[in-house]
C-alpha cells in the first residue's frame, strides 16, 4: 500500500481518500516506518496537498484519533489555532476560558510549544492546570464546569508518529500548519481559528466547511498574527450554516486602540501565566487586556453571546470586571487537580 501511495504523490497524482484513510490508518497502528512517513511527508510537501486531499487527511485523523463525547446538548467551541505567526502571549487561551465564563462549552485543543516560548500547555500548566487527564476526566470537565484542555498528544497518536520525522528534517507540514487545529477529539463544530499565513485562510475555512464546522471564525492579522490583531486589520473569514463571509476589521472600527508587537509579545510560560492572570483580576490593563477583549469578543459571537463584535467587547470586559473570567479559571484549575481519587 505504501509504495503504491507514494508512487502517485511522485508522480504528482492525487490520493483517493481511501488510500489516505488506508495510510493514516497504518500509520496509527505502527505499521508504517519512521523513514516511510517522512518520505511521504517530503513527497507531499513538493507535490502539494491539494484540498481534497487535506480534507480526507483531517478526516481520517479525527477516526484515528481517541474520540470525546461529553453529554451535552449545546454545541462545543474551540479557540485553537496554527502557531507560527508572530509571537504573541497565549491570547487564544485567555480567549477560551472568557467565552467559558459566558456559558460557551469550550473543549480548548492544543499541546506545548513547537515555534515560540509558550504553547497553550504550556501556559495552562504554569497556571496550575493539570493537562495530563484521562477522556473520561475531560468530559467531565466539559460538563461541569464547561471547559476542558484537550492535551493534543494524549488524543492523537498519530501526530505522535508524523511529529519526530517532521521536526528531525526542519521542515513545516500541513499536519501541524492546516490539519492539528482542525481535528478537535471533541469534535467541536464552531471554533475561533487563528491562521499564520494569508494564504492559507481560505484552505483551513474549505477543509472545516467539508468537516461540518456550524459556526466559526478563521482569523489571520494582516501584520502577521494568527490572531485578531490590535495591531493592525484582520481579516475574517466566518463561515455560518454552510455561507462563508468574507470582511476586514481594524481595532479602531470596534473602538479599540492600536498596539505594538511589544506590548503584546510573548514572554516564558511562566510570564504569560502573569498576564492572563494580572488581565483576570484587573491589575493589567490597556493593551494586554483588549487584545483578550477583541478575541473573546468574536469567540462570543461564534457562540452565540454576542450580536456584533462591539457587543461582545462589552460582554467580554463585564465578564472579566464581574470576577466571572478569573472564578473559571479557578475551576478549571481546581477540577483538573481533583482528579486522582477518581483515577
């Protein structure tokens, strides 16, 4: 099966899904060699993965995956994004425990750090939050308190696999670059996707459209953050009920300030445990604390909380004013420290 795979990507042929399904599989059950899955990341890489095949890619990682379904009737939200673009402090992460606080079931995908100083693991952990929890102790999580982190390498085995043959050659796949965010062991279907480069904006927003996504918005700061930017304009991509629009925003249209890169860089995991935690407790503000706002507030609009993204900055700095942000980051930390008598 192998050779015949990699003899149609050589050759610049495209791979049916069930050949893709068929490898990833393989690859899952260890059956496929170290040296064969970087042969076919580097033959994949210079033919270039076309959309179809990502999507069957995305698709046959999330059935390989180790699947989450907590009970839960409303529909769950993620705020992971691709890394890689300019390095700023974990706003993603920040985001994701505001829109809990507004009632938003967040299952917050991620794992430590690959291009800069923190990944959301990595923060998480400094903030005192155990990661390294079993599936059922995470959908427990999700219904309880209505947040969980998803620590990416404990639900994906094959990222597990594609990982050391990636990092060994230095180079950057569609796995880490397009795939990881979109696969969600939860299968959360609306999300606030943060995208490094412009011109995978419109890739990452096909391959969710075909996943199922209900509601989410892809994001990528023109000023190359794969955030909302309060440093220049973003432009969105939301895509709703199948209906993609397209639009720019700048922080001075939602009445917001701009910032520099410095004001909002990243720092160790320890420092931007500081952060979040200063920003929660209103001891921070200015630009730290609106670039949480501007995230959370279109978070809160792919949830449902907010109208536009001008009611949804309102939400986000009651949410933080009220104590309501820093009391479930407080749960958050409490419950997934709870969980060894339970084991």
């Amino acid at each position: 099966m192998y050779k015949e795979v990699l003899a149609k990507i050589t050759t610049h042929q495209e791979l049916s899904e069930e050949e893709i399904f068929a490898l990833i599989t393989a690859i899952n059950e260890g059956t496929v060699s170290d040296v064969q899955i970087a042969g076919f990341q580097v033959a994949l890489l210079m033919k270039g993965a076309s959309l179809h095949e990502i999507s069957h890619i995305a698709r046959a990682m999330r059935a390989n995956c180790v699947p989450l379904k907590p009970n839960v009737t409303e529909e769950m939200m993620d705020t992971c994004g691709t890394g890689g673009g300019l390095s700023t402090f974990n706003i993603s992460t920040a985001t994701a425990i505001v829109a809990a606080a507004s009632g938003i079931k967040i299952a917050k995908h991620g794992s430590g750090s690959i291009a800069s100083l923190s990944g959301s693991a990595d923060v998480l952990e400094a903030l005192g939050v155990n990661i390294h929890l079993k599936p059922s102790h995470v959908e427990h999580m999700i219904e309880e308190i209505g947040i969980a982190f998803l620590y990416a390498p404990l639900f994906h085995p094959v990222m597990g696999k594609v990982l050391p043959p990636e990092q060994d050659l230095g180079i950057k796949t569609i796995f880490y670059s397009i795939i990881g965010p979109l696969i969600n062991p939860a299968f959360a279907p609306r999300h606030l996707l943060g995208v490094y480069k412009p011109d995978l904006l419109d890739t990452v927003t096909y391959v969710a459209k075909e996943l199922g996504y209900t509601n989410a918005m892809f994001v990528h700061g023109l000023d190359g953050l794969d955030e909302v930017s309060l440093i220049g304009k973003t432009r969105i991509n939301h895509l709703q009920n199948g209906i993609v629009n397209t639009f720019e925003i700048s922080p001075e249209d939602v009445g917001l300030n701009r910032c520099s890169l410095g004001e909002i860089k990243t720092g160790t995991p320890s420092e931007n445990a500081q952060t979040i935690n200063g920003v929660f407790a209103r001891k921070i503000m200015g630009a730290k604390r609106d670039t949480i706002l501007l995230n959370a507030a279109c978070a809160l609009v792919v949830g449902g909380k907010a109208d536009s993204i001008k009611m949804g900055i309102t939400l986000a700095g009651e949410l933080i004013d009220s104590g309501a942000a820093l009391k479930k980051l407080q749960d958050l930390k409490q419950m997934s420290n709870s969980f060894e008598a339970m084991a």
